[in-house]
C-alpha cells in the first residue's frame, strides 16, 4: 500500500517541476521593436534579444521577447 503512494507523490512533483519550467519560458513577440510589439502577458517586460540561431548564417538582429516572469 505505500509504494502506489510513493509512486503518486513522485508523479505529482515531477509534473509540478515540469510545469513549472514550462511555464518560465521566453515567448517571442511579433514586431520590430517592443514599441511596436503587442503587450505581453503575465506580467512580464519586453525586451530585445537576439534570436536562436539554427544554422551558420543566423540573424544576430535582436527581436522583441516577453522575458521570465517577475
């Protein structure tokens, strides 16, 4: 009977860490500058950051992203 239990508990932790990684992430906005970018949610700035770069001939151009959660 306490292993289910144990079992239980362990599941219900590791999906409250992945939510709540899931729930820090940068979300990139549309627009040029944060002037121009809508509002962003939760309470979080606009700032500019430069993009992921996928391949060799990345942009370094910074584009408007909603930071971490304050």
């Amino acid at each position: 009977m306490r292993f289910p239990m144990t079992l239980a508990f362990i599941l219900a932790i590791f999906c409250a860490i992945v939510m709540a990684q899931n729930d820090d992430e940068i979300v990139r906005l549309p627009g040029k500058s944060c002037k121009d970018a809508p509002p962003c949610p939760n309470g979080r700035s606009c700032m500019m950051v430069a993009p992921p770069c996928n391949s060799d001939n990345c942009d370094k151009n910074p584009v408007p992203s909603c930071g971490r959660k304050l």
